[in-house]
C-alpha cells in the first residue's frame, strides 16, 4: 500500500468525486480509479460508495482515510524532526483530545520547560482511539487518553465535570446547574467519537429510568460546532467547560446537578500513558501534569486563568 494510494483516497474524499480530486491533483481520472482499485484490493472491502452525486466513503473507507491523515500528519512532521535533532534539544511528542483545557497543558510546559530548557514539543490533536494507534507505532511518545489504558504505563492526570453547553436563547440560560429534568423533551447533542459516551450513557440511564425523555443526537464537531449544533436543531451539548469555551463560543456552560450522585462519576478523566522504552524525560512532565491538574481533580473547575 503506497503514500499516493493513501493521498488519494483523503483527496476523492474531500472532493466528493475521483473527477474533481483528478483535477485538484493535477492528474487523470483513470490514474486515481486505479489507486482506488489498488487500495479496495488490498483491503478486501469496498471503500466507496458510488452515488448520482458522486462517491461517498464507506465505514471501512472513513476508518482508513482517518488513519491515513495520522500517518500523513506525522510525515509532515519530518522536517521538524530532523531540524531539531539536528541542533540538540529532544523533542517530546505529545498527543492531545480535542475540547482540552489549553491553560491546564500551558502552565505545566512552563513548569516543565523551567526544569528542562532543551525539551521541544510537538503536539498531535487526535482522539483517544486514534492516539493509542500513534502510541502504539511510536508516532508519539506521551498520549492523552479520555479511557484508563490497560498496557504500558498509564497515570491519572486531570478530572473534568461534565455539563451542558446552552444555546445564546436558551430558557436555561439563567440556572446555575442543570438536572435532568431540565433537560425532558430537549435535544442534547454529543460527540460521536465516543469521548463523553461513558457520562452520556449514563445520562440516559438515569433520565430513563426517572422517565425523561431526552433526546440525543450525535455529530462529530470541532471547528463549525456552533453550526453543527444549529443544524441538528440542539438545545444544549454535552461537554466538559474547557470544550464549551473553545468549540462553542458565544453559548454559556453549566455542571450537570448531579455530576456528585455516589456511584455516578459522570467526570471526564484523562490519563497518560506512555511506553517503558520512552524517554526519562516524559515520567518527569507526566508528574507535572498530574500535580499541575491536582486542583482540578479536587474541585473539578479552572483553576487557571483562561483557555484561549
């Protein structure tokens, strides 16, 4: 399976049609149908669909476009690599979930950085599924993962309430938390990756089971959250506060009323993992990390300034 196979597999799914990805790729037709070809060989399964519109990926198809940009992701970043051992300092490859407190990662690099001046970072934004992958290839070297890992060595280093983000005219705008009741009859949107699905399941259980009617939808959202939420027509959005500043600009955050319920941690925890083999280094801003998002674990709000 060859790079090209892989870019042109991203490239007709971007464009939506082999005719259009042949012309933003300045080659022909013929050439890109047999890369498709080459790849739904070697896969063993059909990875688009053909429609009147065009082509669409299948489950299969979108599985290895995903992996596909993590593995062009990390070829970019070659040149980086290179340039920097080239001049000495270790560079510390670091994977990221989206809708994380940009604050908490900041202050603990500086902390770190104090310790040691010559550590660079390079940070990979890829959900937790995606990060073991790259932990597991040795395309980075710490992961920060939203589900407690069960190989290599792992440590819990921020605790995050989970709430709801409310829409600019929504009527719960003036409440200071949200009960589930509040939420009978409104659609909450969540993320379809799975990073809350752990809380959101549990939501459902406990409005179901109280006989609320909660109606939930699932989008993948990052950059055109606000739009996302509007088009599923979302009265809130299941998510952790550090998310709801970042992805949903303009719409107000509450906790979860019964986020302290005894036996329903509805928290979005977070832990490190990373290989034995790994630099010394990374033990070192794991520690920090986790003394850095003590206060968070503790009260499960902000300690830090701001997120932007």
């Amino acid at each position: 399976m060859e790079m090209r196979h892989l870019e042109t597999l991203i490239s007709v799914a971007a464009a939506g049609s082999i005719s259009a990805a042949a012309i933003d790729l300045r080659t022909s037709q013929p050439a890109l149908s047999r890369h498709i070809a080459e790849l739904e060989r070697r896969a063993g399964v059909p990875l688009l669909l053909r429609t009147a519109r065009g082509v669409e990926l299948t489950p299969p198809g979108r599985a290895l476009r995903d992996h596909a940009l993590g593995i062009l992701g990390q070829i970019d970043k070659i040149p980086e690599l290179v340039r920097k051992a080239n001049t000495q300092p270790q560079l510390l490859r670091v994977g990221m979930p989206p809708g994380m407190p940009h604050s908490w990662f900041r202050s603990s690099v500086k902390i770190f950085r104090g310790e040691q001046p010559s550590i660079n970072f390079a940070l990979t934004e890829a959900n937790s599924n995606e990060q073991w992958a790259l932990l597991q290839a040795d395309f980075i070297d710490l992961a920060l993962l939203h589900n407690e890992p069960r190989e290599h060595e792992s440590r819990l280093v921020l605790r995050q309430e989970i709430g709801v983000a409310l829409a600019p005219d929504s009527e719960l705008q003036a409440e200071t938390t949200i009960s589930l009741s509040q939420l009978d009859g409104k659609v909450v949107m969540a993320h379809e990756s799975g990073e809350v699905r752990r809380q959101e399941a549990r939501l459902r259980i406990a409005s179901e089971s109280a006989g609320i009617h909660v109606h939930w939808v699932f989008r993948k959202f990052a950059q055109h959250s606000v739009l996302i939420a509007g088009l599923a027509d979302a009265d809130a959005v299941l998510t952790t506060a550090p998310s709801a500043r970042i992805n949903f600009p303009g719409w107000t955050w509450r906790p979860m009323e019964n986020t302290k319920t005894p036996g329903q941690d509805l928290t979005v925890q977070t832990w490190a993992s990373w290989k034995p083999s790994t630099p010394p280094v990374t033990a070192g801003f794991v520690k920090i990390l986790a003394e850095t998002g003590s206060p968070w674990l503790v009260h499960g709000a902000d300690p830090h300034v701001d997120d932007q």
